[in-house]
C-alpha cells in the first residue's frame, strides 16, 4: 500500500515532466534560418515564428497553416526565389523592416487562401511580382487579403489572380504583367493603375504554314484605339510588327487575330493603346514549334486510317473543323490509343474534303491541313 501511494506521485511527476518537454520541443520547431532547410511549415503550436536578415534568399517552400503567423523582418528584401509560400485560411504572412521588400520571381509564388477570415498578407514596401525587365516569372494567387505598405509592380512576365482584396499605400504599377486571372478589389493612395481593356486570353500558336497565329479576346474595352503586337527573341527587347485596330469603348466580347510572318521560338505581347496616348502591356507568350517537330500524323492524305506518332504526354485533344472553321468533332480519350480509335472511328463517316485538325496539349497548340480522300 505504501508502494502505490509512493508511484502514484512519482507517476504525476513524471508525466508533468513529457508534458513540459514537448511544450519545449514544439517551440523548437520554429525554423532557426527560414530560408535554408524546407519545406517548412508554421503551425498554430509554434506561432509565431519570425526571422530575420538583410536580403534574404527564400528558396525553400513555407505553409503557414491556420491560426499560424510568421514575420520575416529584412532591412532589404525577403526574395521568393523559385519556391512556394502558401498562406492558408486564418494564417498571416508579415514582411517588415527597413526595407520591407517581396518580391516574388523565377517562377516562384505567393498563394493566399481565401474563406473566414481568409489568408492575411502584411507588408511595410513594395511588393514585386515578376523581374522589372520581365525575363522571368512569379506570381500571386489573392483570394484572401493584402496590405502593401509601398507599391504594388507587377511587372513583365508576372501574374496576379485570385478573387481578394489589396490595399496599397502608394502606387498600383502594371509594368506589362499579366492580370486576366484578376477579379478581385484593390485600392492605393497613388497612382492606380488599371487596364482599360478587359482582355480574357492571349494565345499562340504554329499554322499550316509556318506562320505564328495569334489570339487574343476582350471582355469590355473602355477608349481602345488598337494594339501593337511586339515580338522578341529574348522576352526583353521588343518592336512593333503590326497593329490590330480595337472598337473603341464596348461592353461585349471581342475576338482578335493576327498572323506574325516570322519565324517560330518567338516572345510575344500586345501593347494595348488608348484614343489619349495611354498604353498598357498583355502578358507575354512564347511560341515554339515543338509540338510539330515532336508529334507527327500520317498518312496525309487519308482514307479511314490515321496513325499519331509521338508520345502521349504531347496530346491531350484534338479537334477537326472544316474550312469555315465550324467545329466538326472533338476528342474525348484521355490516351493516345483511345485518341486515335477515336479519330479513325470518326473519319470513317467523313466525307472526302480538306479539313483542319488542331492539336493541343495544354501549354500550346498545332493545326495540320488534312486531306480526306
């Protein structure tokens, strides 16, 4: 009996004891260098957490879960290099300092999550999405909150999207970025810059005669006097090849086509310009010829059987139209062996004529002239 009443406190001692030392190792999970180490993520167990530096080099994917806030305090910058920070529902992203720059570039991203009371991004500079000179990427996907403490500089090659809310201390600067994914509310004490085109999408693609192809549609146009379509070979340099007229101020969609008499492996971007003088940038595309130099369909001309040549990671639809461009038949496999039972199945009904077959693959797309005889 005197055994069991002297384990019973040990017993309690000892169970405090694992309890004050989990407590300690979870406060030691908080990362000691942010930027070296990961992934990270920050939980509501060991917020907040916070680092520090004079430009730091973020390379490292971070989640900062609900409940969760980390604050990144850098006397230039905190750089998100090529990685992903994702800022969920209830969780808080702060970058102060002196500096208090983000910036987001070679293809790294920013998601803020949205919901009650949504994702909360905090900065006391500017935030860049993309690099001024628009040779590479980055973006930021809002669908929750953003104070800017500077400004905002989405420049070329950078994207914005999301359905959130951004308020920005300064100026809004659209440097020729990409904001067609954009639905959400922004606001600045400066300079707000907004397209005074709606353009929904802006495509390129390799036609049947070795020309660039060129689409682009606009939702609403608001004083558009047209657009000078520019090409470039390093996505730097660009100049004028054509202009395209617009129809002015208008509330419903318009679709637009060019034909770029150049070669193939080109940059691409519209310089939308208004009646005024005033110009904004579209975002800008790169259109190569390695899906025609990768994929292959024979015979041509053809009777009732078509063979793909290529892989299957090359394909994901194809559709046929005639030459007025009605759309005649659209693929549904998922496979290329489902994708060619279904073409031959389909051109087995077709009369004998010249018809397009277009092919895509999700990042560009290809149209072949064939003959069915």
């Amino acid at each position: 009996m005197k055994e069991t009443k002297l384990f019973l406190p040990l017993l309690a001692i000892f169970l405090v004891a694992i309890l004050l030392g989990s407590k300690n190792n979870l406060q030691a999970q908080c990362p000691a260098d942010i930027t070296t180490g990961g992934p990270h993520t920050i939980t509501s167990a060991i917020s907040p957490c916070s680092d520090s530096g004079d430009s730091m080099n973020g390379t490292e994917d971070i989640t900062i879960e609900n409940g969760a806030t980390l604050t990144l305090t850098v006397t230039t910058r905190y750089r998100v290099n090529g990685a992903t920070i994702l800022v969920e529902n209830g969780g808080t992203l702060i970058v102060n300092g002196s500096g208090g720059l983000l910036v987001i570039v070679n293809g790294g991203s920013l998601i803020v999550e949205g919901g009650t009371p949504g994702g909360s991004l905090q900065t006391t500079g500017n935030l860049n999405i993309g690099n001024p000179a628009g040779s590479n990427s980055g973006s930021i996907q809002l669908d929750g909150n953003a104070q800017v403490g500077g400004s905002l500089n989405l420049n070329g090659m950078g994207t914005i999207s999301g359905s959130g809310t951004i308020t920005v201390t300064e100026d809004i600067n659209d440097n020729g970025g990409d904001d067609t994914g954009w639905t959400g509310n922004e606001s600045c004490s400066g300079t707000c810059d907004d397209l005074p085109v709606e353009l929904t999408s802006f495509t390129g693609q390799i036609a049947m005669d070795g020309s660039t192809l060129l689409n682009w549609q606009t939702a609403s146009e608001i004083n558009n006097k047209g657009f000078y379509v520019q090409n470039s070979l390093d996505g730097i340099s660009f100049e004028n090849i054509g202009f395209v007229e617009g129809y002015g101020t208008i509330n419903t969609t318009k679709n637009y086509t060019f034909h770029a008499i150049t070669p193939s492996n080109w940059y691409y971007r519209l310089k939308q310009i208004d009646y005024d003088g005033a110009f904004e940038y579209s975002k800008t595309i790169y259109v190569s010829d390695e899906l025609g130099r990768q994929l292959d369909i024979y015979p041509n001309p053809v009777s009732n059987y078509m063979k793909l040549r290529g892989h299957s990671g090359l394909v994901n639809k194809l559709t046929i139209t005639n030459l007025t461009g009605q759309t005649l038949w659209t693929s549904t496999a998922l496979t290329f062996e489902g994708l060619e039972n279904e073409i031959n199945e389909f051109l087995s009904d077709l009369k004998p004529s010249i018809y397009l077959i277009r092919i895509d693959n999700g990042r560009e797309s290809l149209v072949k002239r064939i003959e069915k005889i």
